[in-house]
C-alpha cells in the first residue's frame, strides 16, 4: 500500500479543510461538556451517600439519565438526535450538526470523569471542611475542584481523545471532518492514500493531545 504524495499534495485544500471542521466539531463539543458536565458531574457526587448534599432522588434521576446515554452506540444517538439537531442548527449535516450528538454524548462521559476524579479526595479534607462551617460553595470551590484539578485535567483529555474518535465517525452521516473525508474518498473511491493519510494524521493529532494532557496534569499536581 504506497501513498501518491503528488495525490496528496493535489487533496491537500481538502484535508487541512476536514481537519478544521474536526478541530471546529471537537473544540464546540468540549466547550459544552465542560460547562454543562463538571456541575453535573459535581452535583452527582455531593448528592451522594454520606456526602454534604446527600438527595438520593437526585442522585438517582441524574445517574439514570448519565447511564441512558451513555448506554447508546454513538452512531445510533447521531441517528436519534436528527430531529433534535434540525431543529437547533436547522441542518442535519455538516460539522455544526455533527457537533450537537457529539455535545450530547460527550457531556455524561465528563460528568462521570468528574465524579470519579472527586471521589478520589480523601473524606477526611470533605468532613474538616465542613466542620468549621464552610458552606456548600466554598467546600466546591475552595476543596473539591483544587483537590481533583489535576485528575480532571487528565478527564479533559480524555473525553478530547473520545470526541476525536466520535468526530470520526461523524463523517459516516455526513457531519464532515477528517471522518468525513475517510469515507467519501478513502473508502467509496478506494483510495488508498487518503485513508492512510486520514489515519496518521488522527494517530498523530491524539498522541498530541495526550502529551499536552499529561503534561498539563503534572504541572498542577501539587501533591
């Protein structure tokens, strides 16, 4: 299997265009998941057994909900949410359609890395802090999040990894990207210097991502 540099060079307007609509569908899905996954995330352990804000009720609805989705095949749920993504981006293709399945499976997969990263905090800081009659907020922001930054850190990363991989197979619907560009001329044209293309430069941009992670992680570390 050799690779047709020329080939390459003449596709070379498509590829750098598929890997903005990835890094586009990555950078809209992770923003999301941030902002809407690390409280629920939160919110899932302090509910908790034992914990400060213990609700079995809503512990119980919001694990089920994190659960349900989680247990859906991606491509099954970019099928599912067409309706849903029609009527929020008014389009059920490209990289902005792709990027509301990928918002939506993205969000319970940090919210139970968030929660399995505070569950690592010893009890014990949790309980010392609410003995001096630290309020819920401050417990939140003044101990959980600086205790578990680095172990969410490494969660950001991650889910990066996983919307990568999501990214990908977006392209199969249409949704655009490196996936995208994999399929229609990789894969329907037996092209075979597209797909080895497509597959180094996903091979290389992960192993970016995970360095940076790692990196960042361990420079916040304090311990």
């Amino acid at each position: 299997m050799g690779i047709d540099i020329q080939h390459v060079i003449e596709l070379w307007p498509d590829i750098l265009k598929a890997f903005g609509q990835t890094m586009y569908m990555i950078g809209i899905s992770l923003t999301v998941a941030i902002v809407i996954g690390l409280p629920l995330g939160i919110v899932l352990f302090i509910t908790d057994r034992g914990l400060f804000l213990e609700n079995r009720f809503v512990k119980g609805v919001l694990g089920f909900i994190v659960n349900m989705v989680r247990s859906i095949p991606f491509i099954i749920l970019l099928v599912a949410l067409i309706p849903l993504t029609k009527l929020l981006v008014d389009s059920t293709i490209g990289p902005a359609a792709a990027s509301v399945s990928l918002s939506v499976a993205a969000i319970p997969f940090f919210a139970r890395i968030v929660e399995t990263s505070l569950r690592e905090i010893d009890k014990g800081v949790i309980e010392a802090a609410v003995a001096v009659g630290a309020t819920p907020w401050m417990i939140i922001r003044d101990v959980l999040l600086p205790e578990a930054k680095s172990s969410i850190v490494q969660g950001v990363t991650m889910t990066i990894i996983s919307l990568v991989a999501y990214s990908a197979m977006a392209g199969v619907v249409g949704g655009g990207g490196i996936g995208d560009l994999a399929i229609r001329f990789g894969y329907y044209r037996y092209d075979n210097t597209i797909m080895v293309v497509t597959v180094v430069i996903l091979i290389v941009l992960v192993q970016i991502i995970q360095q940076l992670g790692d990196w960042t992680s361990k420079a916040i570390d304090k311990r």
